[in-house]
C-alpha cells in the first residue's frame, strides 16, 4: 500500500475531528469547491440546453430560408418560381405561402395573429409532427378552417370544432402591389376593404416556442388567396429547406443572386438573430466569472492544509525521524488536496446532475414563452461539461496544495519535534 496515500487519508479523516477551526476549514473548503463545481456545471448545461432547443425549434418549425418581397410586395410567377428555386443544388424542398396580418377573435377575447394560407400537402414547416388534436390537413382548398396553436387557443378559450373569427386589413395592400398601381392605402380603403371570415378550428398544434403558437395561424392557400385578394400563379413569399444548413449564408446569397429584385431572402439565423446574439453573449463571460468563483473555492484547500499542517508539525518530525524523505512528506499534503478537492469536486457534479435531471423529466422552473420563447428551462447533458469541471478542479487543487505541501516537506526535523 502506498504509505504516504494511506496517511493523506487519515489526515483527512483526523482533520474532521481535531481542532474545532482546523474542522470547520476543511468543511468550508469541501463546501466551496463543490458548490463551485456544480454551478459551472448547473450553467454550461443551461446555456448548452438553451443553445440547443432554440436552434432545433428554430430549424424545426420554420424554414431554412425564406424568400419574400420587399415591403410585402407579392411575388407573381408562383410555379416559375417554385421551379427556380428547386432546380438549386442543396434544395431539399420548397413551398410558397400567402401571409397576412390579422386579429384573431372569440367570444372572450382578441388578440394580433400571423395568417398564414398553406398548401398542406406540400408544406415544408414542421407543424404536421406536433399537432395535439387534428391533423394538418384541411377538407377542401376553400375550406373555412383554421389550425392555431395552443397558447393562442388557451388566450381565446378555444379548442376543436369552435368557431374563430380572423379580421384582416391587408386585403388593399396586397391589391395594390399585385396590379403595380402607386394607389396609396389610407385606414378608410383599408377599413373598406377588411376581411372578417368565419372559421372553424380543425387543428392545434404546439411547437413548444411560445411566441410561434400564440402567433401563426393556418388556412387553406386557396381561400388565403380569395381573402386576401392574391392573384392566381401568385404568392406572399417561398419556405425553403436545405439538405445541409452549414453553408446556408452561402445558399442564400446563390438564391439572392439567381432571383434578384424585388425578392428578399432572410436566413432562420437573421431572422432569430437575437436570440442567438444573446446566448453567444451569456456564454462567454460564464466560463471566466465561474471559473474565478472555482479559484477562490480552491484557494480555501491552501488555507486547510496550512492549518493541517501546522497542527501536524509533530507527527512530521516523527515521520522524518523515521526516515521518511521531503518528498514523501511533500507527496503527503498533495494527496491530501488532491483528494479533498477531487471528492468535492465530484460531490459537486453529482449534485448537478441530481439538479439537471429533476429540470429535465418534471420541469421545475417555468419559463414566460413570450420572452425566453421556451416555456421551461431547457437542459444540456453533455459529458464533456463535467470532463472539463472535474479536469479542471483537480488540477487546480493540486496547484493549490502544492505551496503547503512543499513547505510541510522542507521543515527540518528538530524544529519540528520540538514545535508545540
């Protein structure tokens, strides 16, 4: 058995029951240590998780890129469009759609919408695989129906085979642009020419982004087509998924060049640049402001084995009297360290991964959708997270017994025994 292991041990286990302060140091070192090592962990697996969802959901619900007109201009053209767009390479799939702005009304309440007319069977969005009552699909191209999402359905106090009424002013706008006229749209036209259609709710659909379902709403593009005053062979703007999203500033740049003016491409990155920017931005000062909290943390293993140290001054000298070298001394108080920094450390982790299992399975902590666009908080379990904390921890513990440790091997031996 290696001796100077086997008396780092007792040390520590001796440490727990000598002196009162000696005891209450290596608790509080213990302590800090592990709490810094599990908030480093409790934070990576936060932000790795908010990083994770937002661009999964991002990805998942909307398009790759998207092709509109400038100042909601309506593309005309529709299929020679559609037949542009796909003959690109890395074009896995493309549909048009027509969109308007509107309100959304029930018997209790109103609220902003996002109409949107789409073509189901053609859709590239991934409303279909997470609709909760209904399909998405609808009975006829001109079908009076409507698929909203959950949070808007809970506002309105609505679920399937009820009756919602849209309100619409973009009915001039979109007349105005498709027949090229400078005919200016002032509130009376605009009130003149509103759109208010019944509709039935066939479908509710949740996508887990708060903001996407209590915003978009969907109808058949045929009758968005009649409402909104679209011309045929024509289309509000192109949803466009890529085979490999990796080059997609790349792809989007070779669509802008092939389509021209007045088409505008806006890629899922630009369009959620916000949130993307401010989780770049959460992530780098984490690792320096948790990892100073981690120093100070170790630091408390200097200030114990110094204690431990000077309350062991005596057994020191027996040991060198018996013939015990520096280093073996020195190799004493380092395992020491290292011990009660590796233990806290994973004492630290565990408790993290108790914590970060808990959020993920009953989802503690809620989170408002309408700012976070998540409604609880998200949770990364990766193992590098706690390769790097455990990595880390060691290594600074050992950097940080290694000035006691090299001390308690350099006292001379007389001064030693005869220390009181």
């Amino acid at each position: 058995m290696n001796i100077a292991l086997f008396i780092a041990r007792r040390y520590l286990q001796s440490s727990s029951s000598g002196g009162q302060l000696l005891a209450f140091a290596s608790v509080v070192a213990f302590a800090s240590v592990a709490l810094g090592s599990m908030a480093l962990i409790l934070a990576l697996a936060i932000l790795g998780g908010f990083e994770r969802e937002l661009n999964a959901n991002a990805v998942k619900f909307t398009a790759h890129i998207e092709v509109r007109g400038f100042n909601k201009k309506i593309l005309i053209k529709k299929a020679s469009v559609l037949e542009r767009i796909a003959s690109q390479p890395n074009i896995r799939a493309v549909s048009a759609y027509i969109e308007a702005e509107g309100l959304a009304r029930s018997k209790t309440f109103m609220d902003g919408v996002m109409v949107r007319g789409v073509e189901t069977a053609s859709d590239v969005g991934g409303i279909r695989d997470n609709m909760l009552t209904g399909n998405f699909s609808f009975s006829s191209p001109d079908a009076r129906e409507i698929i909203i999402g959950s949070k808007l359905a809970q506002k309105l106090g609505l679920e399937s085979g009820k009756k919602l009424v849209i309100y619409s002013t973009d009915q001039a706008t979109a007349q105005t642009f498709a027949e090229g006229t400078n005919q200016t749209t002032t509130p009376e036209n605009a009130l003149q020419n509103a759109v208010i259609e019944q509709f039935t709710i066939v479908g509710i659909y949740e996508t887990g982004m708060s903001s996407f379902d209590e915003l978009y709403v969907y109808i058949p593009f045929a009758k968005a087509a009649t409402l909104f005053g679209v011309p045929d062979d024509a289309a509000s703007g192109f949803d466009v998924l890529l085979h490999d999203i990796t080059h997609i500033q790349d792809d989007a740049a070779n669509l802008e060049k092939l389509l021209g003016y007045p088409f505008f491409l806006q890629t899922v990155y630009e369009k959620y640049n916000d949130i993307f920017a401010w989780i770049d931005l959460q992530k780098q000062p984490v690792p320096l402001v948790l990892g100073l909290i981690t120093i100070v943390a170790v630091f408390n293993i200097v200030a114990t084995l110094f204690m431990t140290v000077v309350q062991k001054m005596s057994s020191i000298g027996v040991l060198r009297a018996l013939g015990m070298k520096r280093s073996a001394i020195t190799r004493i108080f380092l395992m020491q360290g290292m011990i009660l920094g590796t233990s806290a450390s994973l004492t630290g982790c565990f408790l993290a991964l108790c914590l970060c299992a808990l959020q993920e399975k009953y989802h503690l902590i809620q989170l408002k959708g309408s700012i976070y666009f998540l409604s609880a908080l998200p949770i990364e379990f990766a193992w590098q997270h706690y390769a790097l904390v455990l990595g880390v921890s060691v290594s600074m513990s050992a950097l940080a017994a290694l000035i006691p440790s090299v001390i308690g091997g350099r006292i001379r031996i007389l001064r030693a025994l005869s220390f009181q």
